[in-house]
C-alpha cells in the first residue's frame, strides 16, 4: 500500500519536531565498510553508528545517553 502524500507530511512534521539531524563526512571508501559491519550485525548504518557513539559517550562521561 502507498504512503500517502498526507502521511509523508506528519512524519516529515513529527521527525522535524522530534529530532535532530548530524550529518557526518567519512573518506570514499568508508561508507561501504560501515555499512557492511552494520550488515553483519544486523543493524541499520544509523543504528550501528548510534550504538558506538552512545558507547564512546558513556565510556568518556560515565554517564547514559538516549538515542
């Protein structure tokens, strides 16, 4: 079934309202390796880069961090 172009627009309006977008920059070539190590941990490539961030954050500060 289509997504209607109604739906497009909450979701779009939800995500704006709910959370906040970092864009990050790898060197060619890197992208293809993120995402197969993601691949094979049955993850998402922003999944898997939200899970080492959370655990290089709470390595550093001791303390937890919602993603």
């Amino acid at each position: 079934m289509a997504i209607s172009k109604a739906q497009q627009k909450a979701t779009a309006k939800y995500v704006k309202n709910n959370y906040d977008r970092i864009e990050i920059k790898v060197v060619k070539g890197a992208k293809s390796l993120i995402e197969a190590a993601a691949k094979a941990d049955n993850e998402s490539i922003n999944g898997y880069i939200k899970k080492a961030v959370k655990a290089k954050y709470e390595a550093n500060t001791g303390k937890t961090i919602e993603l």
